[in-house]
C-alpha cells in the first residue's frame, strides 16, 4: 500500500512540472525622486500624512551628490517642471537592473540554489491612442517584446544586463504611455529555441520605431515561442502615464523623465514597506537604510528619459507608412491618374522627410546648448546663434512652411528655458521679435552667459 501511494505522488509530481505556475505577485512601483533623502520613517508619523513624512531634501551640507533617492512618489509630480515631457520631446525608455529573488523551478536532482531557471523579461510600451489598448488575456505576453532572455539564471542574482534599450528614443506625440511589463520563466525549452530566444532579445534590445516592420516581425515571431501552457508567469504589471494636463491640485501618474522602480511582492496581504528603501541612482540598485543592497524581493528599474537625438527613428517611422498605403490604394487606376498619385505621394513623403530632419536638428541643437557647460561660452554662442537665426529663419518663412505651427511653439518654449533668469527677455521672446536683429543678439549673448537654470 505505502509503494503504491509513493508511486502515484511520484506521478502526481511529475504531472505538475508540466503544468504552469501563476503567480504574477501583488506588485507595485514607485518614482525615485532625484536630490531626496530618507529620513526616520517612524518620526512623527501618526501627525503627518506620508507626503510629509520621511523625506528631507538633500541640503548643500553633506548631502548634495548623495545619489540615494527616495521611493515615496507615485501619483505626485516631481518638484522640477523640466521633468515632465510635453509633446515633440524625445522619449526613450530602458532597463536599468532586475534582480531576481525567487522562481518556480522544479528540480529532483539539484539544491534550490543550484536551480537554474530559463528567464524571459517581455515589455510592450506603446502610446493610448486609437486602436491601441491594454491586453488584460491570459496570452498578454504574446503581444510584447522580449528584451531579454538567458537560460542560467540562479535564485537571488541580478541578470546580467544594463541599460537595455525598450524603446525610442523617438518623437513623444503627447498621448498617455502605456507599459506592458512580464518577467517569465520557461519550461523545458530545446537547444533550438533557446538560440532563437538569444538571438531575438539581442534584437529586441536595439532601437526601433514602434511603427517600424522589424517590430511587426519581432513581436509575432519572438513571442509565439512562448505560446503554450508551461511557462510561468513570475511578475506582471500593466501601467499608463499621462501627460501632464489634468487638475493642477490633483496627484495623477505623469509622465516624467526619471528611474522607475517595480517589486514584486509575493505576500499578497501585506504592503511594500517603500520607506525603508533607497535607489542608489549611480548604480541602478535599490538599498535598505543601513546602506546594505535590498535583496528580499525580485525587482527591476526602467528608466524613462528625454533630449537623445530621434531623428533615425523619425525619419523611418512617420512618413514612408503614408507612402505605401497612397501607391496600394491607386493600383487599379489608369496610368495617368497612378502617376499623379504617386508623384504627389512621393513629394509629401520628401517634405515630411525634410520636415522632420529640420525639426530633429533644431532640437538636438537645444539639448546640445543645455549640456554644453557654462565656462565654454564660445560654444554656447555659436551654438545659441545658429539656434536663434534658424529658427527665426522659419518663422520668417512663407507658406508653405517647413516646420508646423506646433513645432514652432516647442521650439520658442525651450529657447525661453534658456532664458529663463532674464524675466523681461523670457517674456518678450515671441513671433515677431524674433524677426528683430538687435533682439535676436541679446538673446544669444543672455544664452552665451549661461543663464539658464533648467536642466
């Protein structure tokens, strides 16, 4: 009798391993906020609600350079405006660490340190508009893009990998972003596929336009190997972040430039104490107050950020869609009518082309005069001087215009950033006295003396 129920617990185990494990976690982010330090969570906090509670901003005294923030921020805006991203800002968003605490790996022959484990990390970020939503389906994996991938990864590691690329950097449109985030752990995957699996997070890690056909390609191919039901599902977490438009009193999820920090958290019924956590912004890594490295949870850090050059993925994202659908949709017609719509296909698609390498290079000239440090002055000003005349250059321009209305208005925003100490030169910077010389010139030379105090 007591063979028999050993061999059927033998058969019922080995049933199991072929079955996957769900346990997605009761997870949860927060924002780290840059120049914050963590003070002692238990100092008045019955008198003060958390937004006032361990938090002391870091004081030219002995904490200025500490890269340790706080992770208290999650539906509050960050203190510096610059931050936020506005529409026709670069975006870029990417992977900074995971650690993995724990997975499901079942093993008769090996000590659970000794486990390995086939990880998949899989990320879908894309803006909300129309047809494009969140996928809440069992097979939500399937839609998003492995990013990495390794078949020897030990309990309680960080992955071998930093600041892998997610996606952009590329024109923000100004709708909310969404991200889509699984950590997945796979079951018994031949040699064949693991080459596969390697070699589509390689090229999954490299930048892409979201409308680009690579992408079409890797997130049908890429993902279909990890169809089937033995995979498990270690870590899910779906999110959107808006631009910054709502009710100026009410905290909401915005959109800004800064590191992201997820746990997962594997008892469901308890909360992520945040307040005894630190992100060391230098290394990626999340520390406990005695300045040891957390290591009790799996967590991961993205990192989402603005001002890199996005005029690749501009120019092959925007314009050649259009191109395409105007040459199918005229097939069928005569010759002369084909040639028209092609013809004139071909000059849309050459202006937008233009268009946007204009606006692109204005841009980057921006963030060049930004990074540009305050004792090179000559640079400032040769580059302040080419910003200024160009851009007065298009506004002077007859229709039709190279560069939009909107594009425009983003330039003359960030060129009043520049100058933004000189309170009568940050109001009178406009349309038309831009077209003035002796305006124009004071405001190279206000730029050219490093004014400026945005980032």
């Amino acid at each position: 009798m007591n063979a028999i129920l050993k061999l059927l617990s033998i058969v019922t185990l080995i049933l199991l391993i072929g079955c996957a494990h769900l346990n997605e976690g009761c997870n949860d982010y927060r924002k780290a906020d840059a120049g914050v330090k963590q003070a002692d969570p238990t100092a008045n906090a019955s008198k003060k609600p958390v937004s006032q509670v361990n938090v002391t901003q870091a004081s030219p005294g002995g904490t200025a350079g500490d890269p340790h923030s706080a992770l208290l921020k999650k539906y509050a805006r960050a203190a510096d405006p610059f931050r936020r991203l506005q529409k026709n800002d670069t975006i870029s968003v990417h992977l900074q660490q995971a650690y993995i605490k724990d997975f499901h790996e079942t093993s008769f022959f090996t000590t659970d340190e000794h486990v390995r484990g086939e990880i998949a990390i899989v990320i879908k970020v894309f803006e909300l508009t129309d047809g494009k939503d969140f996928n809440f389906s069992p097979k939500a994996a399937e839609d998003g893009r492995i990013v990495f991938y390794s078949d020897d990864v030990r309990k309680g590691q960080f992955l071998n990998f930093s600041a892998m690329p997610v996606y952009g950097p590329i024109t923000y449109q100004g709708n909310p972003l969404a991200l889509d985030i699984f950590i997945i752990e796979l079951d018994s995957t031949d040699e064949r596929t693991k080459n596969m699996l390697y070699t589509l997070a390689s090229v999954g890690g490299t930048a892409y336009p979201p409308a680009s056909p690579i992408l079409k390609i890797l997130d049908t191919m890429g993902t279909s190997l990890l169809k089937g039901d033995k995979n498990d599902v270690e870590f899910r977490y779906s999110m959107a972040l808006y631009p910054d438009k709502g009710y100026r009193t009410l905290d909401q999820a915005v959109l800004e430039v800064g590191n992201y920090v997820f746990i997962k958290q594997t008892e469901r019924d308890k909360s992520i104490t945040w307040e005894e956590l630190t992100l060391d912004e230098k290394s990626g890594r999340l520390h406990n107050k005695d300045s040891s490295e957390y290591r009790d949870k799996t967590y991961f850090v993205v990192q989402i950020n603005k001002g890199y050059d996005a005029t690749t993925l501009d120019l092959s994202q925007n314009t050649f869609r259009k191109l395409l659908t105007a040459v199918d949709q005229q097939q069928k017609a005569d010759a002369a009518v084909y040639k028209a719509a092609i013809d004139g296909a071909m000059a849309e698609y050459l202006k937008l082309q233009a268009s946007t390498k204009k606006f692109s290079d204005l841009r980057q000239t921006l963030t060049e005069i930004e990074a540009t440090p305050g004792n090179q002055s000559n640079r400032k000003r040769s580059l302040s001087a080419d910003l200024v005349s160009r851009i007065a250059e298009e506004i002077g321009r007859k229709a039709p215009a190279d560069l939009s209305t909107e594009q425009i208005d983003y330039l003359l925003d960030n060129l009043k950033r520049l100058v933004v100490a000189d309170s009568g030169l940050y109001a009178g910077i406009n349309r038309t006295n831009l077209q003035d010389a002796a305006f124009r010139t004071k405001v190279i030379d206000t730029i050219s003396r490093g004014a400026a105090t945005g980032p």
